[in-house]
C-alpha cells in the first residue's frame, strides 16, 4: 500500500511539471509540438514578455469595469421596465376577468328567467338573453370561456 501510494506521488509529481522545452517538428506537411526533442525539431523560445509599468492595462480594466457597469445598469432598468410592464398586463387581465365574470352572471340569470317566464314575459325575457348576449360577445367574446377552460 504504502509502495503503491509513494508510486502515484512520484507520477504525479513528474506529471505536474510544466515541460522545460518546446520543440517544434515538421514531418512533411505537418507540424507538431513536442517536449521531447525530434529529428530536425527546434527549440521555441517561449518566455513571455515583460510586463510593461505604463497603466495602460489599469486603464484598460477601468474602461472595462466602467462598461460592465453600464451594461449592468442597462439590464436593470429593462428589467424594471418588463415587470412594470407585467403588472400592468396582469392588472389590465384581472380587471376585465372581473368585467366578464359580471357579464356571465347576467347572461347566465337572463336564460335562467328565461327559462321560467311563459307567454309574452317568454318572449321578452328572449329578447333580454340575446341583448345580454351580444353584449357579453361583444364585450368579452370567447376569451372568458376560453380563460376558464370550457370553451366549446
């Protein structure tokens, strides 16, 4: 066991190891990269450049956080403005499911009376349900029915 785990140590020691050397190989058409050396390879040279001490990446990150913020305050006034604008949506849909309720109660108490009423009183109370129900056609249409799931 304790072979084994001084084993896979050592392994990956050796495989944290950034490579010391890149060597570029050429084979026909092909280039590869390699850290071991190969038949007419050669070595890159890939230190990095010195970090200049003129701001100019201070000011590049400035700019940058100034432009995230702006982005940021854009994203939260359209935000604002989406949910001011469910609300009305929301406000505008209650108050005419409150609209078509009142009308479906009249239409529904029209029939019922309707339904009741014999001789000429049937014949007016006719006339009545039809007025009430192009009324709350006109006013509502289908969407009520539709909003309450039993539309035919």
């Amino acid at each position: 066991m304790r072979k084994a785990a001084l084993l896979f140590l050592a392994l990956g020691l050796a495989l944290s190891l950034p490579a010391s050397a890149v060597f570029k190989c050429r084979t026909g058409d092909t280039v590869t990269y390699r850290d071991t050396p190969c038949d007419g390879g050669e070595l890159l040279d890939l230190k990095t450049a010195p970090v200049s001490g003129d701001g100019e990446g201070e000011r590049q990150a400035a700019r940058d956080k100034k432009m995230l913020n702006n982005l940021e305050r854009e994203r939260h006034k359209h935000e604002a403005a989406e949910q001011r604008e469910l609300k009305r949506a929301s406000r505008e849909s209650a108050v005419r499911h409150k609209k078509c309720a009142a009308h479906a109660r009249r239409q529904r108490l029209a029939k019922e009376d309707a339904a009741r009423a014999v001789g000429i009183a049937n014949e007016k109370a006719r006339r009545k349900v039809e007025r009430i129900t192009a009324e709350y056609e006109a006013e509502c249409g289908r969407w009520y029915e539709r909003e309450l799931g039993f539309a035919k």
